[in-house]
C-alpha cells in the first residue's frame, strides 16, 4: 500500500470529515479512493456536471436536475448509512454560500458522529474557504515514482506496438519525472507521432514540454541552461569550489558509499550585477541537470494555508524533478518581515520554517543555489552550519577579474577584434565597475562603432561608452563599502580569490 493510500486509510477510520486530495493524478486518488473504500455500502462521486454518479461502477446516481448539490449534501438521502462523497471541480462550488454552508453542516455531523460519511475533495487547485478550513486535511499525493513512469511508458509502448530499448525506457523515465500520468502520456504521443518511433532525440523534445508543463503549475520556472563555467570571468574561488561538487554529483552512488554527504547547495551573496544568476545557470549546466527557478513572489497565495501549500508543492516538484538545481532568486526579498508582526509576516514566519527544516534534512539531489544581494537582511538561522553547504561572497571584480570579464564579452560580440584591443587600458578606467556595467560599456561600444560605419571595433569606442557611465560602485557608493564590511567581518568565503 503507498503511503499516501495509508494516510487515507487512516484519517477516514478516525473520522477526519473532508479529506482534500490536491493532486494533478485525478484517475489515480479516485482509483485509491475506491480501493479503500471496498465495503461501504454507498461510494458517490461529483465531477461538477449535473449527475452524481457511483463511483465503482461509473453508473448514475442521482439526477441533479430533481436534487441540488445542497441537497446531497444535505445527506437527508442518505442518512445514517455510511458513505463515501467524492467531489471534484468544486472549488468555484465551494464559495457558493449554500454549497459552503452544507459542507459545514456535514462536516459537523461527521464529527458529532451523527454521519458516517467521509468527503473527498479531489482538484489540482488548493482552495479551502475559510470557514471550513478547520474541517479540511489537505493530503498531498506524491509524484510518480521512476518505477511507476517506466510502467506507463512499457504500457504506451505495448499499446502501439512500439519498440523500445531498456536503456532508453530508463532515460526516458528519467526525463519524465515530475510529470502526470495523463502529461507522460501526452509527450509520449507528442514524440511518437514525429516519426513514428521513440528515440534519443525525443529527450529534447520531452525537456520542452516539460519546461512548458512546470510553468503551467505556476511556482517553479524551468531555466534554459545557456551558461557555461567559461562564461563567468573571476569568481575563481567558487567556480572551484562547484567543480568539486559537480564531481560528487556525476558519481553520487559511489560518493555516498565512500562516506560522502548528500551535497546540499550554496548560498551566494554580494553585490548586483557581478555574476550570482550567472553562477546559478552555470552551475546547472556543469552539474548537466535541470535548473528550477523558484519564484517567491508566485509564491505567496491570498488563500489560507495556500503559501505553505505552494512551498510544499514547489519543494515536492524539485524533489520529483531531481537531480535538478533549485534556484532561489533574491532570497531576502523572500524571507523579508519574518518575525514581524501582522498576518503577513506570519505566512512568511511560517514558510521560512519548513523551508529551512526542508534544507536541514533534505537527502535529495535537488541542490540549493540561494543567491542574495543584502545579506544583512537575512535571518541568521539560515547562515547557520548544516543549512548550506557553504555560503561565498562575491564582491566588485578586481583588476584581474575585469580583464578576463572584458575578454568574455568582447569574445562573444567581435572575437575578430579582440586582439587588436588594448583591455589593459581599459581594466585601469574601469576601477568599481560590476561585471554587468563592463558588459554594458561593451554592448555600447560595438554598437556606436557599428551606428559609425565602422568595420571595426576600437579601444577608444568601449573608453566612451565608459566615460558616459555611472559605475555600480559610484551610483551605490556606501552601501556597497557597507556591505563589503559586513561579508568580511561574517568570514564569508570570498568567490574571487
Ligand atoms: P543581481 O543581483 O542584480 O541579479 P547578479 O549578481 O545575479 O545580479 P548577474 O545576473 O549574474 O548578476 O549578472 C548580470 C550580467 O552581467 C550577466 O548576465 C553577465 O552578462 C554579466 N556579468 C556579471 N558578472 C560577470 C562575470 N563575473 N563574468 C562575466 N559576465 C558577468
């Protein structure tokens, strides 16, 4: 029995009144639903159209042209006999006061032990009005298991007659993490249909509708990887220290025989525009594992217990997804207000909570990359030992990091030029410059050589656009000498040296 089908089990044999699946899997909770049911004289399910139907054998029940869902509710059809109600598309329902009002009632009785009736709620979306919040367990279902994946792809496989190696089935389900039933089927139907086999090459093909299907669930964004280690100029200290991770990772089985610990993930921090993101991408692309963007502001919910909700599902994802690295941008714009008063700082009290107790235990290979731009704005527990692995500084480039930031970029727009440069002259006047002001100068630069006519590139264009631009360490002066200060004195490690 799976843990979830247990879960269940329980919760109905001690009388819990509404058991709120939140699952994409809609077939497979009804299928647990109706395995643990076995021996209840009534099992009834409403999928939002006008009949209710017995869920074992799909007949109708009753006809909600003569009763109302109220009604059903009501239970005054079947009273005192023990029941299973199974709803699904209710949650626009649920806001309708009768509707709410019914449930409250049932619910009641349920606990008072006047109904023996046990009530499902099963939907992709959490939306639990407030009023009955205190009735509602919401149960999570897991994602599919690789085991489980490679089930549905030998099915399709057999159903069409379709070939398919045992390496590849295994490549395939691996790809396919973190997808539905219905979402495999549907790539795996995608991918059949061009060309009439399933190949190697369908990987691409199942990373994008992949890419397309985690946007969909709206918390997590799956990053094209572009970046690459030899994109990053300087930060040589952490672009060593993710080498050795990546190592760990490329041989994780053998690495934990050998007594390694399951690498957790980094934190990064420090001023704008000199390569946090760029890390993050990179680090992916080394690892050669997918990049999940965690986006904080989506978040956040307006409905009770929504946040934590999503952060649970978000954190389940990633996990389902993993190996994958999970990107947590600004994240002191997501921890902001924690421990302050209001209900807002409390949903952010809580979320940081099972966040960081997630980060503690976690034993998946889903690596952490925090990035942050103001440290000090950070709750100290997370900069505690065991949270990350490490947590690294990165500063303005110095003189050294500058040249090879400048090679990078001119390397990318006008290679033909870059011998003829002198980046010498250019890393001087460029003292306090992030790494995104020297990409700016260098997009500047080619782009006044190129609106003059020029056929090439020369040092004097990229010296004007300089000359015209504020740097990062001018425009934020004090904060940034600030900032420096207080990464020292924490002892961070610095990423460049
Ligand atoms: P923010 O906190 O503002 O998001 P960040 O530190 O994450 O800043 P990035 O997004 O990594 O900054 O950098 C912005 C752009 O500047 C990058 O896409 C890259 O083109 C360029 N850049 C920054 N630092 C470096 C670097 N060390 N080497 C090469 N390019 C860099």
């Amino acid at each position: 029995m799976s843990r979830i089908e247990e879960q269940i089990r329980s919760y109905m044999y001690a009388a819990f009144p509404i058991l709120y699946i939140h699952t994409f899997e809609e077939e497979k909770a009804k299928e647990i639903i109706r395995n643990i049911s076995a021996g209840i004289p009534q099992v009834l399910e409403w999928d939002g159209t006008d009949r209710i139907c017995d869920l074992r054998t799909g007949e109708a029940a009753y006809d909600l042209s003569l009763y109302s869902l109220p009604d059903i509710l009501d239970d005054r059809m079947s009273y005192q006999r023990q029941q299973v109600l199974v709803f699904r598309n209710i949650s626009v329902f649920m806001e309708e006061p009768a509707v709410m009002v019914r449930l409250k009632k049932l619910a009641e009785r349920i606990y008072s032990g006047e109904s023996d009736t046990t009530i499902f709620i099963v939907s992709p979306v959490l939306r639990i009005p407030e009023e009955l919040e205190k009735y509602v367990t919401v149960l999570e279902m897991d994602y599919l298991t690789v085991n489980e994946i490679r089930s549905i792809i030998q099915a399709f496989c057999a159903d069409g007659a379709i070939q398919i190696s045992e390496a590849l089935e295994k490549e395939f389900a691996d790809a396919l993490k973190g997808l539905s039933e219905l979402e495999i089927r549907n790539v795996l139907q995608l991918a059949y249909a061009q060309g009439g086999e399933l190949t190697r090459n369908h990987i691409t093909l199942i990373f994008e509708q992949k890419r397309q299907m985690i946007r969909k669930a709206g918390i997590l964004e799956m990053v094209p990887m572009r970046e690459r280690m030899s994109d990053i100029g300087g930060l040589e200290n952490l672009k060593r220290w993710l080498e050795r991770k990546a190592a760990v990772l490329a041989r994780i089985d053998e690495a934990r025989a050998f007594g390694v610990d399951m690498p957790k993930g980094v934190l990064i921090a420090g001023v704008p525009g000199c390569g946090k993101s760029l890390s993050a991408k990179a680090a992916a692309k080394l690892f050669n594992i997918p990049l999940l963007r965690l986006d904080m502001g989506r978040l956040l919910g307006k409905y009770v217990g929504e946040s934590e909700n999503n952060m649970r599902r978000a954190i389940q994802l990633a996990e389902a997804v993993s190996p994958c690295v999970l990107w947590i941008d600004e994240l002191e714009k997501a921890f902001a207000g924690i421990g302050g008063d209001g209900s807002g700082a409390e949903v952010t009290t809580r979320l940081f909570g099972s966040f960081l107790t997630w980060l503690q235990e976690k034993d998946s290979a889903a690596f952490v990359v925090a990035t942050a731009n103001d440290i000090t704005k950070l709750p100290p527990e997370l900069m505690r030992k065991g949270r990350f692995d490490e947590i690294f500084y990165v500063g303005l480039p110095n003189s050294t990091e500058r040249r090879k930031i400048f090679e990078i970029h001119l390397g990318k727009r006008r290679p033909q030029d870059l011998p003829s440069i002198d980046i010498g002259r250019l890393v001087e006047k460029t003292e306090g410059y992030s790494g995104a002001d020297i990409e700016g100068v260098v997009r500047e630069g080619v782009e006044a050589a190129f609106a003059g006519g020029q056929e090439h590139l020369t040092t004097e264009d990229i010296l004007c656009a300089v000359r015209s631009t504020h740097s990062l360490s001018e425009i934020m002066k004090e904060p940034i000498e600030k900032m420096e200060r207080e990464y020292k004195s924490r002892k961070f490690k610095n990423a460049s040296t």
